[in-house]
C-alpha cells in the first residue's frame, strides 16, 4: 500500500546490485511513494547490467560513479540535479565491501591495504557525499540521508572483521557530519543498523546461513528483511521525521534489545 509519503521529492539511490539488494527494494518503494530519483553504482556494477531494470521499471536514470572518487560523485551530484529539475532531497547510502573478508582473512591478520579499501568505499564514501553535496549546496532543506550499517559497530561479531570498525565510522560520520549539515542547512543524517539480510555483501560473510537463523532466534519479531527495511528508509526521508537526526536507528526485530530467548535456550537444550 502506497502513502503518497515521497510525492514531489527527488533522490540518489547508491548500491542496486540485483534484486536481493536493500537498496533495489528502497527504490522500488520510493517510486510507489511517488518520488523521482536517479540510481548509481560503481561503474564494475554496471556490467551485470540489472540496474537498467529497475530504472526502466522505476522510470529512472542510471549515473554510475565509484563512490570513493570525489569528481564522480561531483559528476554524480550536478547530473542528478539536472536530470531530477532541482534539489536533492533524500540519498541513500548503501554500500558496503571488504576485502578481507571476501578473502575470508581472519581479523587479527588482516591486510592494511585491503582495510584501507574496506574504509574508503563503505565509510569514508559517506563523507565524500556529504562534503561533495554540501560544497554544491545539492541538497534542499530538510532533506534527509540515510546510510546502512550493522550492529557489529557496537558489539563484536567475530566474523565481520574490519567491516566492524568500518561501521563503527560510518556511524561517527553520520554523526559529525549529521551536525554540522543541520546546522547549517537543516539536512538531516541517519543509520539504519539493519538485520542480517540475505543480500550479495551479507552472503558474503562466513558462516552468514547459520548466523542468520541465530538472529532469528533471538529476535522476538524475527530477523527484519529487505522489504521492510526499505519501509523504514522511506519514513526517514519522508517529512514524518523531520527532527531525527544524527542516530543510530535499529531495525531488526528488538534484536539489539534481547539478552537471550527462550528458542535459543531451547536449541541448546537448556530449557
Ligand atoms: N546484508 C546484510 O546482512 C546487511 C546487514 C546490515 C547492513 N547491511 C548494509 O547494507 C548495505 C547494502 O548492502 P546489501 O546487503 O544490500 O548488499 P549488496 O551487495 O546488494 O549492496 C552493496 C552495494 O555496494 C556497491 N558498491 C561496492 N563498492 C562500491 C563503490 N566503490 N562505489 C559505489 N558502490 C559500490 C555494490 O556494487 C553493491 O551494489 C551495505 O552498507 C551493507 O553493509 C547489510
């Protein structure tokens, strides 16, 4: 059911890789909310070729930019601008990689070069879009950012290696940045620390099938999915929250709040 709740607003959508990733079911459900946006990827992305369907479907257009290059998402910001006919008034910030643990190298052996990477495209590339954005004054006021995260920020997760401290820093930035971007043109900047989900990067990750019916277990309304994290990504760049800013926003099925359940106990033959 749609709500109208995008209705003349103009957006760039990153990180549609095919039709499991979070960011194709954002976009399919801004343009049910009545939104115009362009969609972008790095240009390697663009060779699988699936984002051309869902910007025929979403009636969009694709403007590829490595969101680690400055002058791309300059090219990237200017373009939209005049593809959309105005300001930008909600991004989405869906990108995520680590080599170190697609090479599966444990974390206290990590490779500085591949973390370096790790940091540059999933974290620092936030900071470039908003430092690129604001020196173009590319965003109306009120807009609203939204990046995706994981909670492994806050508490450990042996296996997410490096992508834990990259977190943990895209996190700050939407903070730092969250601040001085309110200030002074009243742009809004959030995470949304998301379930385990079964996408490209998410499948990426050791043992992510066991893991993933865990947080299952232990969430009392069961882990969150892509649809419904799309859901939530539209009422943050909706009007509807207009005064959150610079948080951290759980969406996973009180997982983040639950010690323990009584189906894991079960499983382990405690109860
Ligand atoms: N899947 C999960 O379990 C899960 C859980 C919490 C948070 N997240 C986060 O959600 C976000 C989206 O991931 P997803 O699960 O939809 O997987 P996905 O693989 O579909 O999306 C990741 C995207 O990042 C893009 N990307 C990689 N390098 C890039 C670069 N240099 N420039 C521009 N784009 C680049 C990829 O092309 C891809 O589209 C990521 O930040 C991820 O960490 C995922």
């Amino acid at each position: 059911m749609a709500y109208n709740l995008l209705k003349g607003k103009r957006g760039i959508i990153t990180g549609a890789l095919d039709q499991n990733s979070i960011a194709w079911k954002v976009a399919e459900k801004a343009h049910e909310e009545g939104a115009t946006f362009v969609l972008t990827n790095a240009p390697i992305a663009m060779r699988m070729g699936e984002i051309n369907a869902l910007a025929e479907k979403t009636n969009s257009k694709v403007i590829p930019a490595d969101a680690t290059n400055v002058d791309e998402l300059t090219n990237l910001f200017t373009q939209s601008q005049e593809v959309l006919g105005g300001k930008i008034d909600f991004v989405l910030h869906s990108i995520g990689m680590s080599v170190n643990i697609r090479k599966n190298i444990p974390y206290t052996e990590s490779n500085y070069d591949f973390y370096m990477k790790g940091i540059d495209v999933s974290a620092m590339s936030l900071h470039k879009m908003l430092s690129v954005a604001k020196k173009l004054d590319a965003i109306n006021e009120w807009g609203s950012v939204v990046a995706l995260t994981y909670m492994a920020a806050q508490r450990t997760y042996p296996f997410y290696t490096d992508m834990a401290d990259i977190k943990a820093m895209l996190e700050s930035i939407a903070r730092s940045f969250g601040y001085h971007y309110g200030i002074e043109k009243k742009v809004r900047i959030n995470t949304v620390s998301q379930s385990p989900t079964k996408t490209t990067a998410g499948s990426g990750i050791k043992g992510f099938g066991d893991f993933y019916d865990f947080a299952d277990s232990i969430a009392p309304l069961g882990n969150a999915d892509a649809e419904s994290c799309a859901d939530y990504c539209i009422t943050l760049f909706s009007d509807l929250t207009r005064m959150v800013t610079m948080q951290n926003l759980f969406h996973d099925g009180g997982y983040s709040s639950t010690g323990v359940s009584t189906e894991i106990m079960t499983k382990l033959g405690i109860q």
